[in-house]
C-alpha cells in the first residue's frame, strides 16, 4: 500500500501507511546503519527497507547482529530509503543489473516488476512447510502467475477513526459500518454542522481507497482473462455512488486534486468527521493535534454489502540477480520468522503475517482501561480474519486505476454520463 504508507502509511496504499528504509549516516534520506565490511570469504547481503529509520534503528541493528551470529558467513549492510525515492531507486537498480540482495516493498509496486521477471521465485527455495507459517490469503498477495514473488512481512487494516463532538452535533449514535448508511450521516453531518463527514481521494497517482471501495461493493473488477469486468450493474451502482456524493456537496471539492494525506490533514484540523487508516496514525493524531485525539473513537472499517475487509501488506522480494540468493532467502526468512515478526508488530503497531505471531494474546486482549491505540490494535487483529487483498495482483495495477479514476471524476464532473465513463474506462483498460 502505499496504504502502511507507512503503509502507506505504514497504511494506505495504504496504512497503507498505511504504514520503511535505506543507509545511517548524518544525512537525512541517505542513512547507514549496521553497516558491514565483508570479510573473506562472507557474503553480504544488502537489505532495503522503506523509511523505518530512526524509529526502528536499535531492532533492525539487534536483528542483524542475532542473524550474523546464528550464520557466521553471511553479513548484512541495512540500507534505509525514504518512501518516496524507493521505486525510482530499486527502478534504476534493477535496470542498471545492481540490485540489493532483499528489498521491502508492497506487492502492488512488486507485481509491476514481478511481470518483468526482476525477483527470484521464491516457491524454488522456500519449502511448502516454510510456506505454511504465513497467512494464506495474505501469501497470494505476492504471487503472479502462479508464482511466488515475495514473502510477506507486517500488515494493516483500515479503522474508522471518528470524531465523537461531530457526530454528537450531527445527532448520529454510532458511526456508520456500510458505504450507504455513510452517504446518510454525510448528509447529516453537513447539515447540521456544515463540515464534510470524510475524504476520498480520486487522485489516480494515489490511494487505492475507492478502487477497493468498488470491490466492497460486489464489483468485479477484471475477469479471469485480465479484462474489464466493472462494466456492469456493480458497477454503475458504484460508480453512481460516488458521482451522487460528489454532486450533492458532500465530499470536498479537493478530492479531484489532493491525496491521501489531505485526509488526515482534514480530519486533525477538524473539518471531517471520519478518517479512514490504520491505527498507526492515531498516534500521529495525538502528536499534531491532541484535542482532536482526546475526542477520537475508533470503529471496525466501513464496507459494502459484501462485508470485505482490506489488508495492506508489506513484504520482501529477492531480485533475481541477486548475487547470494541462498543468504538473501535465509534472512528473509529470518526476518519474518514468527518471533520477529510479532517483535516488530509490538514495535510499529501493524500486524504480522505469521500465523502463529497473530495468535498471541497481545492481539487478543486488552484490559477495559486500555488505550484508544490498544484497542484499535484488537479491532485490527479481528479484521484480519475477514481482510482480502481486494485489488487484483496485476503488472499495469496502476494503468486500471487511473482508467478507473480517470473517467469516475469526469462523471463526477458532469463531463461524462455515469454510463459513458464506465464504458470508456472499459475501453481504456482494454485497449
């Protein structure tokens, strides 16, 4: 995603942020941290993550350390990158035959290059019992073509983080748990207070939210031959959806123009209702803006009549020119074996892909006094359960999202009947 942007956020794509990575020196963005000389003889593996440092430094140093220790001749030189400067680096990596040994990504940018056979296949040299530690569904999430391409890392599911004084003026009891019964408490939000009940952004460059809205709402979005299916009754209902949102005044002008993070600037400044992310961006909320904080309550993720949940997934890929492909597996591995896994959970406040990780009492329970982030990190964990990968592994993912995108804003606009742009969306992705 870039929901865990830092997912994207370490959610969004998601969060994505929904919720990492690259090199500790003194300058920012360009960091070397555990640096390691090889020594004779040792490989050296050379580990990308995404934005993870400062905050992470002392786990990825002592992970490090307990790995060199149990594998005396395999070295690791951690590199962290920041979020937005990744695929332009990893890009110009793999073209120019240099690439890093492992490399944390998200399967959505990963398939892109998985299509161009730029990562090792892993289902080679992971055994189905390796395999078998790690979430099912959430495994697929990096496979393409029958193929596994990644393994999966540190996951997030989106909340809905509400802020209760508005919903009070609104006179709403609870927040909404479908996309209809959110167009209704829009409507009365706006009316009774004048401020947007929440923010989507249609941005094609940015979240993947609505596309995996449209999923959430019973829409198929390609067939089993990688053409538009969309083009259908779903589809228009969804499509409609959004037009008649827009149209009535209920959803910021800016969601044509502005991302993902004009949506929590929103909502910490108190002009929405509701935010959509993962629970790593309460804290975030609580730093920048703790009145809005202290009035904050949590809800399980807004959906359709489907019921779909989503997940956004970090993993790790091992490109296929690699030059120590064995030691690049084994610390992958290492790196997302179920103890580290649920050391790091606890660390960033994400999930873990390890089944038996997730099924410690830490996602279980929490005492009636516990915290709005600790009880978000339960509700997360139950989400889990029902969560999917919505969007389809797809090397032009991207491409389907600005047809999609693209030509729901001009009906949004007016520029297009909502027939029309579903039509020529249709015709975009296929062509």
């Amino acid at each position: 995603m870039r929901q865990l942007q830092k997912f994207k956020q370490l959610t969004l794509w998601a969060l994505m942020g929904l919720f990492t990575s690259w090199l500790i020196s003194c300058s920012p963005g360009n960091i070397t941290a555990n640096k390691q000389q090889s020594t004779s003889g040792a490989a050296t593996v050379e580990f990308w993550t995404m934005q993870l440092q400062p905050e992470f430094t002392n786990y990825f140093q002592s992970l490090i350390k307990n790995f060199e220790t149990e594998n005396s001749g395999i070295k690791v030189n951690w590199v962290d990158i920041p979020w937005s400067a990744m695929e332009n680096k990893i890009l110009t990596a793999v073209s120019a035959n240099t690439p890093p040994d492992v490399v944390n990504l998200n399967p959505v940018f990963a398939s892109q290059l998985a299509g161009r056979n730029a990562w090792l296949d892993l289902d080679t040299k992971i055994s189905p019992e390796q395999r078998s530690s790690y979430l099912p569904n959430i495994w697929k999430a990096s496979t393409l073509n029958g193929k596994s391409f990644g393994i999966p890392w540190y996951l997030t599911t989106r909340l809905t983080i509400y802020n209760m004084d508005l919903l009070k003026q609104a006179g709403v009891n609870e927040p909404p748990a479908t996309y209809a019964a959110l167009a209704d408490v829009a409507e009365k939000i706006k009316d009774k207070t004048g401020k947007y009940a929440f923010f989507a952004t249609f941005v094609p460059q940015d979240s993947g939210e609505v596309l995996e809205s449209l999923v959430q709402m019973g829409v198929t979005l390609v067939d089993s031959g990688g053409k538009a299916a969309f083009n259908s009754p779903q589809g228009k209902a969804a499509f409609q959806y959004w037009v008649d949102l827009y149209q009535k005044g209920l959803l910021p002008r800016e969601v044509l123009t502005q991302g993902h993070r004009h949506a929590i600037d929103l909502y910490q400044s108190g002009q929405t209702a509701f935010l959509a992310s993962g629970p790593e961006f309460l804290k975030t909320i609580a730093k920048n803006a703790p009145q809005i904080a202290e009035n904050s309550a949590i809800a399980p993720q807004i959906s359709g009549d489907t019921g779909k949940k989503n997940v956004a997934v970090m993993n790790v890929v091992v490109p296929r020119a690699s030059k120590h492909p064995d030691a690049a597996v084994k610390f992958a591995l290492f790196l997302t074996n179920d103890q580290n896994q649920l050391t790091f959970a606890k660390a960033a406040n994400v999930l873990p892909s390890s089944i038996k990780a997730l099924g410690d009492n830490y996602f279980k329970n929490v005492p009636d006094s516990a915290s709005t982030v600790e009880k978000a990190r339960i509700i997360s964990a139950n989400q889990l359960q029902q969560a999917e990968i919505l969007t389809p592994t797809l090397k032009d993912y991207k491409l389907l999202q600005k047809a999609i995108y693209e030509n729901l804003q001009a009906a949004m606009l007016g520029q297009k009947t909502v027939d029309k742009a579903l039509e020529d969306a249709a015709s975009q992705w296929n062509t």
